[in-house]
C-alpha cells in the first residue's frame, strides 16, 4: 500500500520529468530556429540581414570624418563629404560639425549653403538642436552669422543668442549691440552678451554691457553676474574695483560668495570686509 506521502513525492517528480522535458524541447527548437536564421533560411529574418551593411556605412563615413577632423586633416574630411553627401544615409551630428569646421576653415564661403542643402535632404536633421551643435563649433562670428541666415527656418532664441555671444568674444560692439536692439528677449540675449566679452577676455565691455542693462531697466540675471566675479582674477580689473563698479546693482548671493570665495584665497580681507558691510547694507542673507 503506497503511503500519502510516497503519493506526493511520486507526484511532484512526475511534474518536474515534465518540466524538464519541455524546457529540453524549447531548448532544442531554439537551437533549430537559431540555425536556419544563421543559414539564411527564414525569409523575414534573411531580408533584415542584408539592411546590417547599409548601417555599417553609415557608421564607417561618420567615424571616418570625425577622425580626419581629430587629426586636423580638413581636407580629407572634405574629399569624404564630397562622396557621402548625396547619399540617402544620414551622417550623425558629431561628423556634420567635423564638416562645417572643414568648410570654415578651407571653404568658408560655402559654409552656408552646403548645410542647408544637406538638411533640406536630411528631414530627421530638420531642427534647432542641429543648428546649436553647427555654431557651437563654429569660433568665427561672420560665419555664425552665415550659417544662421542659411539656416533661418531652425533659428530659435538660443541660436540667436550664440551669434550674439561670438560676436562678443570677438570684441565687436557695434554689432552686438546691433543684434541686442532687434532681439525679442533683451534680458538673455544681453546675459550672452555678457558671457561672450568675458569668453574673449573683454571684462569692460562685460561691465558696460551690465551696467546698460542696468540702466536700461532689466535685472541682470545672477549666473551672468556669477560668471563676472568669477572672471575678475584672470583680468586686467581687479575685484575691489569690480565690486565697486557694481555699486548700483544689488549682488546676488551666488556672486556675493563667489566673490567672498576669492577673497579668501588670495587672503584679501579689506576686500572681504568691504564685500560684507555692502551685502549687510543690501540686507543680504549672509551664509558665511
């Protein structure tokens, strides 16, 4: 007479035999499965394989270029544009700014007309962040300007204010002052201002750009003012005079330590006490 027990040993070894069974046959016509893809002999799976090389060339071309570029060879970065850009297959953003470096520097004139041609063919390019990328690595103000007049359809107010801020680097006045009137967005097309004169170490045009600001009404925005103080080390105006000249426009607390942080390291306690009586006076919440 078999026991209860013997019952439900014999039962859960009967389940598992089955278990174990299914598992192998699952294994087994996977194994098949995997063999006729591997041979070519499943047409669904056959067709996409023959899609694999057109992604290599894609991949191969942009790789390429970004090479040349990281070598300073421009010209070969050109010779291979001049072979890829009338194909079908999109090339990434990174071998795309490769190329308007190249055209920048040997081609300038066709900077312009050569991307939009290739983004008009290009919808999934179609787009500002496109045209960010392209003047990011463009250090010419003209040719920013050529691109985004070329590129006008993906014009946003972050392109904008890139062409206002290499206009700035290169310390020209005239123009930024020029773009600025016909900006939409006074206050961060001046804060690129701004930061364009302290990238190309102009530090009084970046004053007088605040102080017009200023003057004009509008609160200069606290990261432009973090990035002033911050640049007073590395300039021809000392900080006592930077704060001074600030005078009339109420310090943030992120410029205020800044400029504390500063002190501190070059042990300039007049300055440092100058800096905490104005931010008492200002009624500052001091963190220090």
């Amino acid at each position: 007479m078999i026991s209860g027990t013997e019952t439900g040993q014999f039962g859960l070894s009967t389940m598992f035999g089955q278990a174990l069974n299914e598992a192998l046959w699952f294994a087994a016509g996977f194994m098949l499965f995997r063999l006729l893809i591997r041979f070519g002999l499943v047409p669904f799976w056959s067709s996409s394989r023959h899609k694999i090389p057109k992604v290599k060339v894609r991949s191969r071309a942009g790789k390429v270029i970004c090479a040349d570029s990281d070598a300073g060879n421009h010209a070969a970065v050109l010779q291979l544009w001049r072979q890829e850009r009338d194909s079908d297959v999109t090339l990434p953003v990174d071998a795309l700014q490769a190329v308007a470096q190249a055209l920048a520097i040997l081609e300038p004139a066709s900077l312009g007309t050569e991307m939009a041609t290739y983004l008009s063919r290009h919808q999934a390019l179609q787009k500002s962040a496109t045209l960010h990328a392209l003047l990011g690595c463009i250090d010419k103000p003209d040719l920013a300007e050529q691109l985004s007049q070329a590129l006008a359809n993906l014009m946003d107010s972050k392109a904008r204010d890139q062409v206002v801020g290499s206009f700035a680097a290169s310390g020209n006045v005239e123009k930024v002052r020029e773009l600025l009137r016909s900006s939409e967005d006074q206050l961060h097309s001046g804060a690129s201002a701004i930061r364009g004169f302290l990238k190309g170490g102009h530090m009084s045009l970046a004053l007088n750009q605040i102080l017009e600001m200023q003057q004009a009404g509008l609160q200069v925005p606290t990261n432009a003012l973090v990035a002033f103080v911050r640049a007073t080390p590395s300039s021809s105006l000392p900080l006592p005079e930077a704060i001074v000249a600030l005078k009339n426009i109420p310090l943030p607390i992120e410029a205020a330590a800044a400029a504390m942080s500063e002190c501190l390291a070059r042990e300039d306690t007049d300055t440092a006490l100058m800096l905490e009586e104005r931010l008492r006076n200002e009624n500052a919440a001091l963190t220090y």
